[in-house]
C-alpha cells in the first residue's frame, strides 16, 4: 500500500514536470509565470506531504513545516519592501 502511494507521487511528479516543459514551449507571456508558479507549487505539495511524510506525521511535524513556511513569506516580503 505504502509503495503504491510512492508510485502514484512520482508518476504525478514526472506528468507535472512534462506540462511544465510544455508550458515553456507555449506563448503566454502574462500568465506564464502565474501558471509555472502553481505547478511549482503542486510539486512542492507532493514532496512535502508524501517523501516528508507530512500526511501522516504529528503535530509537531507539520508546526515545523508551517512555521518554515511563515519565515519563506517573512523573507520574501521583505524582499519586496526594500
């Protein structure tokens, strides 16, 4: 059950980075980089939550997670301020 779950995330992973070389091929300019940004973010979901285990991890797991992710926003709009 475990492995089938590690099969099924890295055939979502391989699909998301062929449409996200597709994607590179297309004319889009201004929703190139809001649609690339999602897909990213769509893998990134995947690694975090299924090779991290987040999905079945504790409490204290996904804290350490959330709170990673608050100093990322913290930083990147401190980024843009200045």
């Amino acid at each position: 059950m475990k492995s089938r779950s590690y099969y099924f995330n890295f055939a979502a992973l391989v699909l998301l980075t062929v449409v996200t070389v597709g994607l590179s091929m297309l004319r889009m300019h201004p929703w190139h980089l809001a649609v690339g940004s999602a897909i990213g973010a769509v893998k990134v979901c995947l690694v975090a939550l299924f090779f991290m285990h987040l999905v079945r991890g504790p409490a204290r797991t996904w804290l350490a997670a959330g709170l990673g992710l608050f100093w990322l926003l913290i930083l990147l709009l401190l980024d843009q301020t200045f």
